[in-house]
C-alpha cells in the first residue's frame, strides 16, 4: 500500500531539468526503480528499503521520506 508523505518531495531532475514532484511511497519506489540515473550507493538502497518497508505497513511514511531525500543530496541532488 502507498502512503502520502505529510510534504511531498520536490526536486529539479539534474539530467531532464524537468521539476518532479514524489508525493507518497508509490511515486518514490517508480522514481527509485526506473528514473534514477545517479549513484546507486547505501542511501538509494536505504530509500528504496524504506519506502517498501513502507509499503508492507512496517514503517511510517515519513522515514522513507526522510529517506528518499538524503539519497537525492548524497548524489547531489538539492531536494526539499
């Protein structure tokens, strides 16, 4: 099951320059599997276990979120 984050995740994708916006788990994990094309090192691994921990109902939302924003600035990519 997805869950919304309280403040959803925003950021300028570095490679496409478009705005993309994550707003619950859902989106993170097809963000995470299919348009991330930066470092794959422990966070990227630590956000996309986070959001299915998530997903399976064993973890609140916002620590994926929390998650999912320090593997974006761990590969350099300013998000809020």
């Amino acid at each position: 099951m997805h869950r919304a984050f309280a403040t959803p995740i925003r950021f300028t994708n570095p490679d496409t320059g478009g705005s993309v916006v994550l707003v619950d788990t859902s989106s993170a994990v097809i963000f995470l599997s299919t348009r991330w094309r930066w470092d794959k090192g422990l966070g990227y691994f630590t956000a996309a276990r986070a959001c299915m921990m998530v997903m399976d109902e064993f973890d609140d939302p916002e620590n994926a979120r929390a998650a999912v924003v320090f593997a974006l600035r761990q590969a350099g990519v300013a998000a809020t």
